[in-house]
C-alpha cells in the first residue's frame, strides 16, 4: 500500500537529510507504528506519503502509484485516498460535530442525502452519536480526537495517517482512540501512526518501525518500543522480569530520572556542529 | 450541493471581514465613476462635435458701415464685389471643396441675432446696418479651411473669413483635458482598488488557514478552495460597479439633462439613456480587474 525505495529527502542542503536512503513496505490492511525522537523523521514520512513535499531521490509508491508521477492536478483526487489526524485535532470550532464531519464530504461536493446517511455511521463508530450537535469546545480532548477520526474516514479511504494522534491525551483516553483505530484498522484500513508513546506501542503489540536520525533503525512485526535513550546505564536495571524493558512512566514513577529532560537531540546536534 | 457549499463559504467570508469588503465595494465605486465621467465627457464631446460640425461653416463677412479692416477702407461692399465673390465661389478652383454656400444679408442677420439673444435686452439695440452680411459656407471636408481663407481673405469687399470651428476648438479641447484629468485619477484609484482586492483576499485567506488546511486534506479540487476567494472579490467588486453605474446614470440624469440642459438650451447634450450604456462596461471592468487581482493574490499566497 505505502513503499519506500531508498527515499531521500532533505530541506536544504547543508543540513543532514531528514530521511536517508529508507526503504519499506507497508501492506495493504497493515498496522505500524512510526515511533522514534522528535526530528527523525517521522513527519517527513508522512509528508512524503501525502505528496505534501517531494522526495530528493529515491521513489514513494502509494497504492501502488508512484506519487512523484501524480500531476499537480491530480494530487486532490490522490489525497482523497489518504486520510490524516493530527495531535491537535484542527476541528473548526464554530461548526458542530455533525458539521465538522460533514465538511469533509461538503468539499468533495458529496450530496446531501449522502451526508446523512454516512456522516452518522462514521460518528456511531468513533462512539459521538449523541454528541452531534455539541461545538468542538465543548468536548473533551478524547472526544475531538474521536471527531478529527471520523471526519478523516468519512470519505472512506483505503489509508489513515496519524501524527502523534494521542499527544495531547492522558492514557485512559489514548486507549480510547487507540481501540477506534484499531477497528478501522479491522475494517481493512491500512494505518500508519507516528507516535512517542512506548505505553500504547508496547500494549497494541504491533509492527514498530523505528526511525533515527532519518534512518530505519529497527522494524519488527509485533513489537515493543522504548523511548528512552539506550546508553542509559539504569536501563540495564530497568527490565521486568521477563526481560522486556518497562514503560518510562513505570520508571518515572520508581523515581527515576526522566531521560526526556534531557533532550535526545543534544548529542546530535553537537556531532553537526563539527560536520560543519 | 457543492455550489451550495461555495455560496456558503463565500457568505461567511463575506460577513467576516465585512469593513474590508466595504471598502473593496466603495473604492471600486469611486475608481469606476470616474471612468464613467470620462466616458460621458467622451460621448459628450463627439455629439457637440456631430452636431457642430455640421452647422459650423466657414463664414465670409462682407464689409460694412462699421468695418475697419483695411480691405474695406473704400467703405461698404457693393454689388459688384458680392457677385465677385459669388463668382469666386462658384469657380473650378474653389468649387469642389464647398458643399453649399448661403449668402446672409443684413436683414437676414439681424433675424439670426434676434433669435440667437432672444432672451437679452440687447436685441433691441441692434439695427440690420451695425451687423455685416455674409456668405456662410458648409465644406466638405472642414479641415480644409485655410484654402478659403487665402482665396477670399484678400478680395476687394470681404471683411474677414472665420472658421467658426475654431471656437469650439478650445471648449473642445478644455472638455478633452478634463477627460484625461478623470481617466488620470480613475488609473489612481484602480491601482487602489487592485492592492485593496488584493489584500482582501490574502486577509481572508489567511484568516481562513485552517479551513483551507482541512480542505486540502480531504483532497477538495483546486476549484473549490479558490472559487469562494475570488468570487468575494468580484462580488465586492461588482457591487461597486453597480453603484458606480448608478452614479453615473445619476450626473446623467439630474446633473447634465435636469441642470445643464436647462442652463445652455441651443447646447446639444447627452441623454440620460446614453448613460445606460456605460454600466455594462463598468461592471466588466469592475469584475475583470477583481477576478486578475484575486487570483494573482491567491496564488501567491494560497498554496493548493
């Protein structure tokens, strides 16, 4: 459904390119995670796949077309394949629930009739068929998530993207949405989530493609993910008893330092610095 | 439905920034007037002249009494030298340039002026001899003035030969200036009411970003993200080429038919329904600079 052939893809020319030389296969139907630290690539991925910027070399296939050959023209059409959530949801707040799902269709000039029919079935789905005419602010952050869901799969298409979609959201809620992709998922949706979150990764046991640095550093099928950086010398202790590492916010509870605070790019950064 | 949709959009943009837009509608207006007032002025100018010209002749005053010119030292023209110049008139050289040729005596002089200052107490004062007779010629081509003038300027009895176009020359020239000064200004304001469209439509724009972002998204065409942008400002715009054509209908109606006219009766004028004809034109010219500025604007500053 999504293939990469050694995609390179840089801003501008002096900096390291934000995704080098990755290849991969998504197939149709499929669940990834898209995990790794901010800057490694994960956004450039996506935006890759949504022809919103173009690759440097290399060829990115979607749905079995190489977008690089969709004409500018064509590219609405193409996107109408794709859908996107974000982590902040981008909801019109002066339009109601309904009308936010709605828009999705109204732009694609769908009929009215239509409307009614599909734009309830999809809110039944991300469980909001009693919150149609409530505004945006008036929900709580799960369920404008749930609504920014809806109003991407309303026109049906045969991929999802979501961009940290449980960024915002406290872990009861993120399970929430996470059980929402996950049916759409079921539906015969091919979904690609970029995410931070060891948490969801390691209970959703799915494929974890990691990225660092605009590599692949790792992907496996059913696998776990640990955000932490793996010099730490406490993360040899910190593995359960099954010898799969813990979730950061197991560890930080214990009252262990948190490794975000200090900012994985650091190192990087420095190396640059000389580079240049 | 999707029309349905773009009217809507179009309606909340409208409402939104609803001062720009009024302004987009009253720069229009005033840009277009003044186009139109010049247009009027130009319509103006060719009746005077259609009409004018056609009545305009080249008029051969014969000496008399009151004459000082010194052609005319021997005193009055006499019979000889009248049917000299009818000779002149009628001989191959001069001939093929003259349409027709009256000769205006004295009496018939007089009749003319009374008409003319029917109105004024001086035409009472006035006597058939203070005014001199005179051969009026209609040329063929009018242009060609100065080949009467030599030929007859010098004949014993003629007092002068004036081109009566020349008088009008200079109302003519006055109204053509006036013409440029309004298409001059009307150039200003249309620049200003380009950047303003313009501005307008990138503010919408702007303030429309997550709209747009979501549009984008779901894959809406090019078309419907743009049409409602463009169409605001060519709505805006042709509001105020409406208004502009009522304007004009307006100096038309009550300024030229209802106070000039009224002011300069023997003055041929335009009438109000000749006005009618401008509006169309500023409408096209409102919308079309609207739907150039828009789009320009969009496509620097809407990316799609």
């Amino acid at each position: 459904m999504i293939r990469f052939e050694n995609v390179t893809k840089a801003y501008d020319r002096k900096s390291r390119p934000a995704l080098e030389r990755v290849t991969l296969e998504v197939d149709r139907g499929e669940f990834a995670f898209l995990v790794g630290s901010s800057g490694s690539g994960k956004s450039t991925f996506l935006k890759l796949v949504l022809k919103e910027t173009r690759a440097d070399a290399g060829a990115v296939y979607v749905a079995g077309q190489n977008v690089a050959n969709v004409p500018s023209w064509r590219v609405p059409k193409f996107r109408r394949g794709i859908g996107v959530v974000f982590q902040d949801f981008r909801l019109l707040n002066n339009k109601t629930v309904f009308a936010n799902v709605a828009y999705a269709m109204q732009v694609l000039g769908k009929s009215r009739s239509a409307i009614r029919r599909e734009v309830p079935d999809v809110l039944k789905l991300v469980g909001l068929e009693d919150k149609e005419g409530r505004k945006p602010t008036e929900l709580s952050g799960g369920e404008q998530q749930r609504v920014a869901i809806a109003r991407a799969i309303v026109n049906k298409p045969g991929i999802l993207l979501a961009d940290e979609p449980t960024g915002n959201l406290d872990p009861t809620t993120s399970v929430g949405i996470m059980n929402i992709l996950d049916r759409i998922n079921q539906n015969g949706t091919t979904v690609v989530m970029a995410t931070h979150d060891d948490d969801i990764v390691n209970t959703m046991r799915k494929r974890v493609i990691e990225l660092e640095g605009g590599h692949i550093v790792r992907d496996e099928a059913r696998a776990q993910y640990t955000s932490m950086i793996p010099i730490v010398p406490a993360a040899a202790a910190a593995t359960d008893d099954d010898g799969a590492p813990r979730s950061r916010r197991a560890r930080l509870s214990q009252g262990e330092p948190d490794p975000d605070v200090l900012p994985p790019r650091i190192e990087r950064k420095t190396g640059n610095e000389v580079a240049r | 439905m999707r029309l349905a949709f773009i009217l809507s959009e179009i309606g909340g943009g409208l409402r939104r920034n609803l001062s720009m837009v009024i302004s987009v509608v009253l720069v229009t207006c005033v840009s277009l007037t003044f186009v139109g007032t010049a247009a009027l002025l130009q319509m103006q100018i060719t009746q005077m002249k259609g009409f004018w010209y056609d009545k305009v002749q080249v008029a051969i005053f014969l000496c008399s009494d009151t004459s000082n010119a010194p052609n005319c030292a021997s005193g009055p023209a006499t019979a000889e030298q009248k049917a000299g110049i009818q000779t002149l008139l009628n001989s191959a050289a001069v001939k093929p340039y003259i349409k027709s040729s009256v000769f205006e005596s004295q009496a018939d002089a007089l009749k003319h002026f009374r008409e003319q200052f029917a109105n004024s107490p001086i035409k009472d004062t006035v006597t058939a001899d203070q005014l001199p007779s005179s051969f009026r010629i209609s040329l063929v081509d009018p242009q060609k003035y100065q080949i009467i003038n030599e030929t007859f300027s010098a004949t014993p009895g003629v007092d002068s030969v004036i081109d009566q176009r020349k008088l009008l020359e200079s109302l003519f020239t006055f109204m053509n200036a006036a013409s440029v000064v309004a298409i001059g200004i009307a150039a200003l304001m249309i620049v200003c009411a380009v950047l303003l469209i313009a501005t307008t439509i990138r503010l919408s724009a702007q303030s429309r970003q997550r709209e747009i972002g979501i549009m984008r998204l779901v894959g809406a065409s090019k078309t419907v993200i743009q049409l409602p942008f463009v169409l605001e400002g060519v709505i805006a715009a042709a509001v105020g080429a409406l208004l502009a054509s009522a304007a004009v209908w307006a100096i038309a109606t009550f300024f030229v038919q209802g106070f000039l006219a009224g002011q300069f009766k023997d003055t041929p004028f335009i009438a109000a329904n000749q006005a009618l004809y401008i509006g169309p034109l500023l409408l096209i010219l409102g919308v079309a600079l609207a739907a150039i500025s828009s789009s320009v604007s969009l496509r620097r500053h809407l990316k799609v």
